[in-house]
C-alpha cells in the first residue's frame, strides 16, 4: 500500500487517513462514520442494566479500581464527558465494578453482572473490528474478572495494541500529554496482562522483547493534579507506584518464563541431565537478585510493616511471592535428576520450603479490607500457586516427616483460605485447586520414616562458588564486628523430634511459626565427619563462610521469615 508520507498528515486517494507520527511510522485511518444513533442506542441499554447503581458503580470504580488500575482518566469518568464514553468501555467499568468484593449494590435492585458482562463483551467484539484505545481500556478491564476466557481476550487485546502502535516509543510524537501518558499506560498494562497470562494459562508470550519500545514509566505519565486535595494526591501517587512497581515485577517474571520455561530452555535442561540443577542455579542467579532489589527498593507505602499496609497492595505482594514461587518451582522439579547430590537437594530445598512458608504467612495476615479490595486477575491463580507449591514439595519429600509437615501446613493454608473466601469469592478457585492436588496425593506411596533413611556425609558439590553463593554480604556494627558469624548447631536425626531442634528451626523466642506440632517440622539432614564442624557447610568448600545459601541469602519476604534466621 503506498502513498506519500513526506508530509506529516494527508488524505489518499481512495478517503483513508494518514498520519505520519514520526520519521519511521505513519498510521492509516478510516473513517468510521456516523455511528451516534446505534452508540446513544447502546449507552442507554447499559445504564437501563444497571438502574439506580451506576452512580454508586463510578464512584467505587474512581476510589477502588481506578487507584489500583490507572488506565483511565478521570476526567472522562466526569458527568459532562461521560456521554462521549465508548458504550463498550462504559460496560466494562460497570461490570468491573460490580463483581468487585467491596461493592454495596443497592439492595431493591441490585445490578446483573452476568447480563452486564455478556453486553459488554458483546459490545467489545464489535469494536475490535475497528479498535481505538477506548477499546482497549474495556478489553483489559473485562479481562480482571475471575472468570472470563482470558488467554483468548488477551490474544486480541494484543493483535489490536498493535494495530494502535502501543507497542512503540511515542515520546516524540506530536500528542498531548495527556494522551502520550495513557498511551503509555495502556501499553504497559497489555503488556503485564500477556505475561501473567502466559504464566497463568502455560502458553507463549505474544510480546517480544525486541519489538517492544516503549519506555519506562514515571509521574507525570499519570497526570496527578496539583489541584487535588493532598489525600486524594497521596492516594493517587501510592496507586501509580503500585502500578510501576507492578510492571517492574512483571518484566522479572518475563525473564524466569523465557530463562527456564521455554520449550528451548526445558529441552537444554533435560539435556544436561544430572548437571540441569546446577544449570538452572547458575541462570537463577542474577534473576534472584534482580527480585531481591526490587523487594528491597519498593517504596515505603508499598512496603509490609509489622503487618500494617494498605489495601491496594495485596495484589502487587502475592504476584511477588508467585514470582518466587516460579522461580523456585523450576528448581525443585530439577532435582529428580540429581537424586544423588543430597548437598544441593538440601541447599535447594530449604530455600523452597522459606519461601513457602513466607507466601502462606502472608496469606494468613491479609485484612478485610485487603480482601475486598482490588485484585490483578491473575490473582486467583496466583493463590492457587502457593497451594500446588505446597504439594509439590510433598509429592517430593524424601522424608514421611517432612512430607507431614507440608501436609499440615497445606491443612492450615486451606483453612484461611475457606475463612477468607466470605470476604473474596475468587479464592474458592484456589480451595479448588488445592483439593484436587490433595485428592492425587493420596494415591502416593508411604515414605520411609527419617531414621529408615540412609543417611550419608553431604558429598562435596562440584561446582564452583560463584556459581552458587554470591559474594558475601556482611552487616557491620560500627567496631567493624560480623553480625553474621554464629552458626547453628549440626542437626542429626535424633535432634528431629526434640523441642530444642523444633524451637531452632520454626521461629522467634523458640514459638513455632504455625499451630503444627513438633513432630510435623520439617526436617533438614545433613551430617558431618569432620571434627571442626561448625555450621551447615562443614566438610565442604563453604565450611569458613558463615553466610547463608545465596537463595536465603537474597530471601526478602515476610517480617517472620526474616526473624526465623534459617541458615542454609
């Protein structure tokens, strides 16, 4: 298709549009016509659903899910500028909005959210033959409830950002600022939506990094006003970060997805064989401590702090702990290659089971109002992640004890979960998830008793220290002392079943971290011959260290498993 782009914006011959945005892309438009009659036909059937709530529907969308989710202006949300809304994207908010946890619909008549839904995916179909950015805005937006077909939504919201050219730089583009921001907005938030949906539904990312150009986001991309009120500033700038912090996080995962879940990644790991597990390490690596930075450098009003934070952010934390849970997920699956390298499957173990044990304390710890507030789609299934990490790490237990201890703790992840599920129904899909993982658990064979196993000197890893345990990172006081030199006491069998090893090991002031007895905690073997033992790493190249595992080392989740000091 040619004609002359020299020009910044033109008419061709056959009516169509174009507009040359900068010296290496032109967009080609067509007209639409006069479609007023069939949208006023179509708003007026929207508002007709929702009756008396719509008003109540806009205000819980603009405080709750707007904050969250800044891919709309507010201004447009405003009663002049309302009447210009694409009916398609008018539907989506008010189906968003009434299927949130914390909405009050008006008893007498509250709203049908399944009709409200099948107009506005209806409503959506017939704008994606044409897409705008309103059509966008209305496809991301249906795509956050629970049970929408997601992976085939997100499919087409993709083909049409591209269509609209989000996935390019459009700093220099001759647009307002206004629209510059939420184009950049809109294109990061379609861009989380393709990689959680990869992760979520097992399928290939359909953004690639090489053909995506659109740059970071800062302030001024979300037009915070100075007019507003210094609440409602606050409010507003706390959501912005959440959704920057959001995006940050998901291009971590982009890089565990592509690094170890690629068709390509898999079949090299597969072909390593015994040595995939330390081939896996040694790529978990730098993305271990990419998390860790990102955990570390979040804004104070995002962060966890004695168990006290803000409603918005429960989503942005538990996609944090799935991340890890993914990373770790790789690594344990492994080890059926490497069954006879104890060292490592220890090393790798451990570190799976803090993490486990983080994401479930922080489940434990969510408020109400966390709970009905807003929360990322793929949420849900995020939940549904830390309950089949949990079995997985029983289905892999070498141990009958240690298999007890991962089912008492799934016993109690299950039960805040059916305790929660009153305050947010979507959890039910993670009970689900959990109880289908539990029933295929009964059919595995009895493990043997600890005592039955037999248990060997750790042999020496054969791999180099770099590639294991990053260069040790010490906490000094001001007279230069390491903080970091005690180390624990050598564990044996005999010491499983004994308060002293369960006090060590569980938690603060020797009180264990989960109502599970002594005899469900998770053991950890490890032996030495070598008489001047004095940590985990006796007998072998880290025996001097006093540092922990580098993946303990980087370990960053919750308040308690911070305190439980667990040194690998």
């Amino acid at each position: 298709m040619l004609f002359d782009i020299s020009r910044s914006a033109g008419t061709t011959s056959w009516g169509a549009n174009y507009q040359k945005s900068d010296d290496r892309n032109a967009f080609l438009t067509f007209g639409n016509g006069d479609h007023s009659g069939p949208q006023t036909t179509s708003i007026q059937a929207v508002e007709k659903l929702v009756g008396p709530n719509g008003p109540i529907l806009l205000q819980h969308f603009q405080t709750d899910i707007s904050r969250s989710f800044p891919i709309i202006e507010d201004a447009s949300l405003s009663p002049p500028q309302r009447k210009y809304l694409d009916p398609a994207l008018l539907c989506a908010i008010y189906t968003v909005s009434a299927s949130s946890p914390g909405f009050a619909a008006d008893k007498k008549r509250p709203p049908d959210i399944h009709q409200l839904e099948d107009l506005a995916l209806s409503l959506l179909t017939d704008s994606l033959n044409k897409p705008t950015l309103s059509t966008i805005q209305a496809g991301l937006l249906l795509m956050q409830r629970s049970d929408v077909d997601s992976k085939t939504l997100n499919t087409q919201l993709v083909s049409a950002a591209f269509e609209l050219g989000l996935y390019l730089d459009c700093s220099s583009w001759s647009l307002s600022d206004e629209e510059r921001g939420l184009r950049k907005r809109l294109a990061w938030a379609v861009y989380m939506q393709d990689q959680w949906c990869s992760l979520v539904h097992g399928r290939p990312s359909l953004i690639s990094k090489a053909h995506w150009a659109v740059q970071d986001l800062f302030d001024e991309d979300f037009g915070l006003g100075q007019d507003d009120s210094e609440a409602m500033f606050d409010e507003r700038k706390r959501g912005s970060e959440c959704f920057c912090e959001m995006v940050d996080l998901t291009k971590i995962l982009s890089s565990i997805l592509e690094a170890f879940y690629t068709q390509t990644a898999m079949q090299e790991y597969d072909a390593a064989g015994e040595n995939g597990t330390r081939l896996i390490l040694e790529r978990a690596k730098p993305i271990q401590m990419r998390l860790k930075d990102w955990f570390t450098q979040l804004p104070k009003t995002l962060k966890l702090e004695n168990g006290q934070a803000p409603s918005i952010i429960g989503h942005l934390h538990l996609a944090y702990f799935a991340t890890e849970i993914t990373l770790h997920r790789c690594i344990i699956r492994s080890l059926a290659n490497t069954s006879t390298d104890n060292y490592l499957a220890y090393i790798c173990r451990g570190a799976a089971k803090s993490r486990l044990i983080s994401a479930m304390d922080f489940v434990n710890r969510l408020r109400s109002d966390h709970l009905t507030s807003f929360w990322y789609f793929p949420s849900k299934v995020n939940f549904a992640l830390v309950a089949t990490f949990g079995s997985l790490l029983l289905a892999t237990a070498p141990c009958q004890e240690e298999a007890d201890f991962y089912r008492a703790r799934l016993g109690e992840y299950r039960w805040t979960l059916s305790v929660s599920a009153k305050n947010a129904g979507f959890l039910n899909f993670a009970i689900e998830s959990l109880e289908s993982s539990t029933d295929l658990l009964k059919s595995l064979p009895l493990k043997p008793k600890i005592q039955d196993l037999d248990i060997r000197p750790m042999p020496t890893p054969q791999i180099p220290i770099p590639h294991l345990i990053p260069p040790q990172e010490i906490d000094e006081d001001e007279d230069g002392d390491d903080t970091m030199t005690d180390a624990p006491q050598p564990i044996h069998s005999s010491d499983f079943q004994s308060q002293n090893f369960a006090a060590g090991m569980s938690g603060w002031n020797g009180s264990l971290m989960s109502p599970v007895t002594e005899s469900t905690e998770a053991p950890f073997i490890f032996q030495s011959n070598n008489p001047r033992y004095d940590g985990p790493f006796a007998g072998t190249p880290f025996e001097g260290l006093g540092a922990r595992n580098w993946f303990d080392n980087s370990h960053h989740g919750s308040p308690e498993a911070e305190r439980m000091g667990l040194l690998m």
